[in-house]
C-alpha cells in the first residue's frame, strides 16, 4: 500500500528526526532489513527496523488496528533479541486514521506464561507543533491534533518549501500529499500541495509503480475468470449460473491457475461446487 512505502521512505530518509521524536535523543541509526533475522519475518512490508551501537527501533505504522500486531510485535521482539541480544529494543506501533476501536490502546500481547509490552502512538493525539519540529514529521502534521487542521497542513508544507535539499524537498512534499489522504478530501489536497513538485521523488514513483503493478495484476485475474469460464462451458456442457460465476470472480489468481488443472477432471457441475465449497 502506498502509505507503507511512504512511511517506511520517511524513516529511511530521516531516522534521526524518528529517533529524536520517539525516544528523546538523537540516535544514529542504520537501516536493519528483515532478512537478516533468523527466521522469515511474519510481514515486511509495514516494517521498519533501524539499529544504533545499543539500540534497535522497531516501528510499525498502522492505517487501521489490526487483530495480528500486538502477535506481530511479540514475535519481532523474540527474533531481535535472539539476533542481537546485547541491544535495547525500542518498539512502537504508529497509528494513523483516527478511530474509535479499542485496538489502538493495546500496548501489550499475551498468553499464558508470557507478557511483552510496546509503545503505541495515535497520531490524531500529537500536538501538531511536536511534529513540527522535525522536517522528517512534517508530513504527518495535517493528521496531528490541533484546532484548524487544514490550516497546519498549509503551514506544514511551507517548512517543507524551505527545506534546502531538493530531493528530500520533493520527498516530503510526495509524503505530505499521500498522507493527507487519511483526512482530507482530494480537492483541498490540490489547493495545498502542487503535484508537480513532488514528481520527481523517489516516493511518489514507487506508488505510481505500485498502481501500475495492482493494475497488471487485476488484468491478469480478468484473464484468468473468463479462461476458466470458459473452460467450464466447454467441460460440462453448459452455461455457468451467475452465483457460480461470483464464486469465480472472488478467487484470487493463484486458485484460478489450481482451478485450470483441477477441472480436466471434472464431470459434472457437481465437481466445480464440491471444489468451490472445498476452497471456503
């Protein structure tokens, strides 16, 4: 998703400003990949890891609570602490769309015999002027807590237009802009953020990659339904009702491509239900 690239571009470009901000100080920090624990981790694509010389920052940001991170968390903390068991393991958990649920109090996992804590941050209750004072957390402002969050949002992308190096300029300016999504309408975005100043960043490439692979991806699926569609007429000698053609449509790519071997041996209508029911 594109908030997960953009976050985790934020944090590579700027851990230091992250540091300062979570933990109080200024930590040089490294970017530590996922691969290089011992075991697969769970998930990557939402994970950032950075390690100083006696620290390692675990940060995860969350657009919406999920049943999974408290679990996630525990299971990150025990594979660092069996990588790098010399180092103090900083974890926190940022949410970002403001809501409601209980989840996005829950700075704990546990089960029997076992009990790890981490920090959470709901970015809707930071004072907007804590994160104005790091270039790195600009973009974050137009979700922060204030009075008039247009007006901050505005005032946050005038400290970005003074940023003096370019590249991290656009940077934050792609960042400011994907973010604001969470709460603003698309139309007050564009009065704010120019777009053409942010296409060169590295950010806002990647998203419109993203798009383009999702694109292709969803092309390939509609392909595949209509094969098989197909494939099923010819094999059982009849047309397909349109809740069996609504169970296909549902299936991701990889159980279409099962799908395509498993109907050779397919007889009657029955086999493709008795399939279907089988895959839930």
């Amino acid at each position: 998703m594109s908030f997960d690239t953009t976050c985790k571009r934020l944090a590579e470009i700027f851990p230091q400003d992250f540091a300062s901000w979570l933990f109080g100080y200024p930590i040089a920090l490294t970017e530590l990949s996922p691969t290089e624990l011992s075991i697969e981790p769970i998930r990557a694509d939402s994970v950032i890891l950075l390690q100083g010389q006696a620290e390692i920052a675990h940060i995860e940001f969350q657009t919406d609570p999920k049943d999974d991170v408290p679990l996630r968390l525990a299971d990150y903390r025990l594979r660092l602490h069996r990588r790098f068991p010399e180092k103090t393991i900083y974890q926190v958990v940022i949410y970002l769309r403001e809501t409601g649920s209980e989840r996005v109090h829950q700075n704990y996992f546990e089960i029997a015999g076992m009990y790890a804590e981490f920090n959470v941050v709901r970015i809707w209750e930071v004072p907007a002027a804590e994160l104005l004072a790091f270039p790195g957390l600009l973009p974050f402002v137009g979700l922060s807590r204030s009075d008039n969050p247009e007006q901050m949002l505005r005032r946050a992308v005038r400290e970005i237009e003074q940023v003096s190096d370019e590249s991290q300029q656009h940077e934050l300016m792609a960042a400011a802009y994907v973010l604001s999504g969470l709460k603003f309408e698309t139309a007050v975005i564009a009065q704010i953020i120019r777009r053409d100043v942010m296409r060169e960043s590295v950010t806002y490439q990647a998203i419109l990659q993203e798009g383009r692979e999702e694109g292709r991806e969803e092309g390939r699926e509609v392909e595949a339904i209509a094969l098989i569609t197909r494939q099923l007429t010819r094999r059982l000698g009849q047309e397909l009702s349109e809740e069996t053609r609504s169970q296909l449509a549902l299936l991701p790519l990889p159980l279409l491509e099962d799908l395509g071997e498993a109907l050779l041996d397919f007889t009657t209508l029955a086999d493709l239900e008795a399939w279907l029911e089988a895959q839930g």
